[in-house]
C-alpha cells in the first residue's frame, strides 16, 4: 500500500470530533488485534475493505471545504502508515482542522506530527490497566511506547482526549487503575461496549459480560474528580 490506505469514509458527523463538523476517515490496517474491534475489515489483513482512491477523496474534502470544520483520521491505527504526515499536509491546506485517534504505540510519529503542528485533537484510546494489555489487545503491547504517547499527549496536543472502550472483561478495577495513571488528565472517557450488527473481530467475544451503561455511570462518579471533563459514551 501507498501513500495513505483508506478503506472508509463517513462524510459528515457530528459525534467523531467534538464540537466540529467533521468527515471521518478510517484507514486500513492495525498492529493490534483487539478480539472486540467493531472493524475486523480494518484491522485484520485477511478481511480487509477494498481500498479508496486517495486522490478522489482529497478532491472530495476539497469540496467540502467552508462547510466542514474538520477531518477525524481514525482507523485501524493510522500511524503506522509512513504516508500520514504527508497526507495530513494536504487536509490542512484545505484549511481543516485535524484530529487523530490512535492507540498511542507510535510516540514519534505523535511527536512528529505534533511539533509540525498537523493535528488539533488527539483521542487516545487506553486499552487497559498495564498488566493486561497484552490481553485485552491480542498482542505484545509496547508498554513503554504507550507511557510515552501518553506523555506526549498530555504535554503537546493542542487539545484531547483519553479514552477506554470497556470491552468485556474489564471490570471496576481496570478503570480504577487506568484512571489513577491518567488521573488529571484534561478529558477520559468511558465507551460503553456494544456488539455492531457487522459483528466483532473474534465473534465469541460477543456472548462475554461487559460493564453496563448504568454500572459505568456509577464508575464515572467515582473518578469523576480526578479529571476536569470526561464521561460515558454510548
């Protein structure tokens, strides 16, 4: 694959990038295997979407330019795609604001990215408490490049999030512990799991528990105070 590979576009959302109108793109790709990743045909290679024409979907943000605030450039995880930066350059010449959410194992690329001042937003998603990782991702985390990025985040970015998916198996005190890392963080969010009608990455993940909405509502009042704006999603 060349340049930057997209294997999906929303064009228009109002949930993706807080407080903007933003186009969402996902690219292909994933150095993780999260067993409940709602995009196995991005993440896993033998699944993967057909690709987009990276050219028609330039023209097309072009188009829409003065009318969307902003592009969200999620995935699989778009860092580790050489291609990103240059890619990013042409959204900003759009005159676009960018976010970027990412799972934090590339911290160069972040700082890369942050020191040319190519993303406005950075939603970085904590997968788990660090004894688990390896785990909840299906895969050998790089614990110290996650410490990092979450480093880099807190110290650069113009503005974000952290935020954990709480998939199945991850109970009160995994977040408890994700939260006393991050704690004083500007905004971390909880995602409630759910399962897509396309289904999940390994479909026996779809009968495990999860946390309820209402049991990760209680779970954001206990840490609520940690963090100056955060909350439940979904």
């Amino acid at each position: 694959m060349s340049g930057l590979p997209i294997g999906g576009v929303q064009w228009m959302t109002l949930l993706d990038y807080p407080g903007r109108v933003a186009a969402t793109l996902f690219t292909i790709g994933c150095n993780y295997r999260c067993p409940f990743c709602h995009n196995p045909e991005l993440a896993d290679p033998e699944r993967f979407a057909e690709l987009l024409d990276e050219g028609e979907i330039l023209e097309r943000l072009g188009e829409r330019a003065g009318f969307l605030d902003g592009v969200v450039i999620s995935g699989g995880e778009p860092t580790i795609h050489p291609g990103l930066p240059t890619f990013i350059e042409r959204v900003k010449g759009f005159g676009f604001l960018v976010k970027l959410d990412t799972n934090g194992t590339n911290p160069d690329v972040l700082d890369e990215l942050l020191e040319a001042q190519l993303v406005d937003f950075i939603a970085m998603d904590v997968k788990a408490p660090l004894d688990r990782y390896d785990e909840i991702v299906g895969a050998v985390a790089d614990l110290d490049s996650i410490e990092t990025s979450i480093q880099r985040v807190v110290e650069k970015a113009p503005d974000y999030e952290f935020r954990t998916t709480v998939a199945p198996t991850l109970g009160r005190d995994d977040i408890l512990h994700i939260a006393g890392r991050i704690a004083g963080a500007k905004c971390y969010t909880l995602q409630a799991f759910r399962v897509p009608e396309t289904g999940l990455l390994d479909p026996t993940w779809e009968e495990k528990d999860a946390l309820s909405k209402g049991e990760l509502d209680d779970l954001w009042d206990e840490i609520r105070p940690a963090f100056p704006a955060g909350g439940v999603r979904g």
